[in-house]
C-alpha cells in the first residue's frame, strides 16, 4: 500500500507511478485506488457546523447536484456566507485567479507562468486594485468586507486540511482583502477585453498593399449583421462582401467552433406561457472546475439563483423573482496602443504634446519556483505602460515603444452593478444597474415574467476622433479620447414585434 509521502511524490512528479509500484510492491490499479482514496479524504465535509461572527444562524444546504443554497436574515450574514462555502470549494482557484491578477503564478507553479506573471505586473492591476479599494461605495463596500471575512474565516477553520493542490505545490494561502478581490476580477477582465494581438493584426495589414486584399484580410465574418439603435448612422445590411471571403467567411476570421457565446430570451407571445425564456451560454475554454460557481442566495436585499465567478460576489448569469439575465462578450475595443516617439538624443524621454516627457520607470523582482527571481523595468507614459514584450512585432527592425491605454486602468464599479443587476425587477431597473458597467464590454439580455424581453451593451466605450485599425500616433489630436459613448447611445433592443432578442460574439 503506498503511503500518504509516496502519492504526495507522485502527484508532484518528484516519481513516477511505475517506481512508486515497484517501492511500495504495489500494482497500478492498487496505486490508483489508493491516491483516489488519498484526495477523497482532502474534500470538505459534507455536514458540518463553524461558529463566526454573523448575528444569526446562516445554513447552507447543498442541492443534488451540489448547488450550495445560502440562507441568512442579513445581507452582511448573506455573503459572508457565500464567501466561506465559495472558498470551502473553490480555495485553490481563487487564489489562482488573485495570483494571476498579481502576477505571482510562478512564485508556485515555476517559470511556464512567468510570460502571465510579466504581462500582469506590466498592467500593474495590483496598484490599480489597491486604488480602487478605497473608492468604493459604502454599501458594495459592506458587501466586499462580508464577503472576504467569509473567506478569511473558511481559511482559518480549514486549518492544515487546506484543499490537496496547497500540499501537492507546497505553500500556504495568505488572507483575503478586498483588494484581492479586486485584483483577481482584474485579471479575468482583461482576459476577455486586453487582447492586444487584434491591434497588431491591423498594423500588420498596413503591411499589405490597398485594395481587395486588405480589404478581406480586415473584414470581419458576417459584416452586415448588426445590432444598432434607431436612426444610427452606421450602416446594418448594406456592406457588400469581399469577393476574396470564400464561402461566407474571410481569411481574417477563424471557424474554428471554439469561441462565439450566444444567448437569447423569446418574449411571453412565443414562449407558449406568461412568462419569458432566457437562455446564456458563454464559450469559455473549457476548465475543471468552470470559471463559474452556481449557488442560491436567500437574504434580505437578494434572492436569486444563478452562476457567480469564482473570487467575487455578485451573479452574472441567473434569475430572481422577477427577471433573468445573461450575457455574451462583445468585442468593442476599451483600448489602445500608441506609437511612442522617442527623442533621439536621450532615450529616456519621450514625446508628449509640445514637450519631452521621461518615462516613469519602476523595477519589479518577480519570484520564480525553483530558479533565480525575474527582475523586470516597467515603464510607462502618460498614457500607460510600456506593452512590447506581449504584443507581436510587426515591423521585422523593430515597433517603436507601444503604450497602452485602457478602460481598466480607471475606477471601475462592477461589483456595484452585479448586486443591482441580481437586485433588480424590472427591465428599467435593469438598465439603471448596467448604467454604470464599464468593462469588459458586453452583451446583456433580459427575460421577466410578465413576458418582456430586451437586449442592452453595456460597457465604457472610448470616442476616438477617427477609426485605426493598428497603432495610434499619440501626437494626433485625433487619435486621443475624447470621452466615452453615452450609455443611452448604446446598442438596445426593447420588446420588440419580432417576440426575442439575441446575441453572439
């Protein structure tokens, strides 16, 4: 029989299975047998009672199919108790996702991590989380501090039985705060909005000579299918094709079935009943466990039932009494890069308007398992840091330094505005709650039970002075922000005659 030491080898490759057999006089069905046993053993109870600081008892009951259904007489009790049984499950991945955010995965999980760990720390979304930990509203505020003392205290009773990933890698989980919280939704936002090889892409067809050619090599597939407000100037079906896009789909584009979420809600007088039918589904890679943690939440401000993510409160996908929502990323762009010019005598500087500006530098020393620590100089502009080291190069001698700017890098209110969305009744009070969504950008749709339907975008949308496929030269007044779309500019539908709304990224 292989001992608890002998499978623990294993797990971490310090062995293989085979010599792990051959020590132990142990087959490999036995050794299989015994390390299922050995991580059984390392789950959370199924029954079990825990004393904290709530006012009142707060029970958890855990459906058939697993589903942790919350129950408490206060908010503050109502989320502290999400925030335990989400980390009694989800321990180890949402200290993944805070170490993503804050760029230490490879202090853990060794230099395969240090490209994230680079990009993170050159985002700096630990300071910007810092930030933004003091400038949140009083109420979302009381929430956070639940949620995370649910956290701190799971962590706490846990004690030595931490989820069996902290004793295969070997370190410890340091406590919560809402910063935390912060940086790991960071992280996630800019998973799905940063992706700054598109940018790159378009400077590449500056590349390719005018004509057809670019033209097909930009044009995205099914051009002319459009959602956009009454009487916008954007054009919605009158976009010929390219006649180099084969079989509906152009050379630019990928068919490839592994992204594209879609979701849609058929109104009162197709559903067959009273009520409307949503239906969500986002493509996400596919990850064991999901992203997203379903539960039941019984309070006093929320009753809801749906699908959080892992690390935050709040309920992207579900229903309450009266409403159910879902979304779908929407790839309208929250960011730029920028063609830093530098001055040729001193490198140090760069331009900025009608002056030389230096570049604020700082030196970050990331840790790396099992080898010497990174060190990394970060410099930025005013527009934001310095991003050439995860950006393709376009140009074969060399792009000039690229600066990025990002909506993520202002004040953001997301967790505020998933507690009104989860809160909310009606399709007006829906709409009030994604008034203040700023990224990542998204498609929502809306179904209630007195049959309505809607669709809104929701997201902090920068006006640029003129459209750029590649990189922005910032001494162009027409290449800076001059603010953000106007939230009753964005792309709705209401109710409309056809009976249902839908979406696709």
């Amino acid at each position: 029989m292989a001992n608890d030491e002998m499978i623990l080898g294993v797990l971490r490759g310090e062995q293989s299975a085979e010599e792990a057999c051959r020590v132990a006089g142990s087959t490999p069905e036995k050794l299989r047998t015994d390390l299922e046993a050995y991580v059984r053993r390392r789950l959370p109870p199924v029954d079990q009672r825990i004393r904290a600081a709530v006012s009142s008892r707060v029970d958890v009951v855990s459906d058939r199919r697993g589903v942790p259904h919350i129950h408490a007489s206060t908010t503050h009790d109502l989320y502290f108790g999400l925030g335990l049984v989400m980390t009694r499950d989800r321990l180890w991945q949402m200290d993944f996702f805070r170490r993503r955010g804050d760029g230490r995965l490879a202090e853990v999980l060794g230099e395969a991590y240090l490209d994230s760990d680079i990009t993170h720390r050159t985002l700096g979304l630990d300071r910007l989380s810092a930030r933004d930990a003091g400038l949140i509203d009083e109420p979302t505020r009381a929430v956070m501090d639940a949620f995370v003392g649910g956290i701190n205290h799971a962590i706490e009773a846990m004690g030595r039985e931490l989820p069996v990933e902290f004793e295969i890698l070997q370190y410890q989980p340091e406590p919560w705060s809402v910063r935390d919280v912060l940086v790991a939704l960071r992280g996630f936002w800019w998973s799905l909005n940063g992706r700054l090889q598109s940018i790159a892409v378009g400077e590449a067809a500056m590349l390719l000579p005018e004509g057809p050619l670019r033209d097909a090599f930009l044009t995205p597939e099914l051009p002319d299918e459009r959602i956009v407000p009454p009487g916008s100037p954007y054009p919605s079906r009158d976009l010929v094709p390219s006649p180099l896009v084969k079989g509906g789909f152009c050379f630019g584009g990928t068919d490839d079935g592994r992204t594209g979420s879609n979701n849609w809600a058929v109104g009162g007088g197709r559903s067959g009943g009273k009520g409307a039918v949503l239906g969500s589904d986002p493509h996400q890679p596919f990850m064991l466990p999901s992203n997203w943690y379903e539960c039941r939440l019984h309070g006093p401000e929320d009753d809801l039932a749906g699908a959080a993510w892992a690390g935050a409160p709040g309920v992207w996908f579900g229903r309450n009494r009266w409403i159910a929502w879902g979304l779908t990323n929407n790839n309208s762009s929250t960011r730029d890069l920028y063609a830093e010019r530098v001055d040729p005598d001193d490198p140090t500087r760069y331009r900025d308007g009608d002056a030389w500006r230096r570049f604020d530098e700082r030196v970050v020393e990331i840790p790396v398992r099992g080898k010497s620590p990174k060190k990394l100089t970060i410099r930025e502009t005013v527009r934001g840091p310095i991003v050439n080291q995860f950006v393709p190069k376009v140009n074969p001698e060399g792009d000039p330094p690229l600066s990025l700017q990002w909506v993520g890098q202002e004040h953001l209110e997301e967790v505020r505005a998933l507690l009104a969305v989860g809160r909310a009744q009606d399709w007006d009070q829906f709409r009030a709650a994604l008034a203040g969504w700023s990224i990542p950008a998204f498609n929502w749709v809306y179904a209630d039970d007195r049959g309505y339907v809607g669709y809104q975008c929701a997201a902090r949308i920068p006006i640029r002075g003129r459209p750029v496929r590649g990189f922005r030269d910032p001494e162009d007044p027409r290449d800076r922000w001059i603010g953000y779309v106007p939230y009753e500019a964005m792309p709705r539908v209401e109710n409309p005659g056809r009976g249902f709304v839908a979406s696709a990224n």
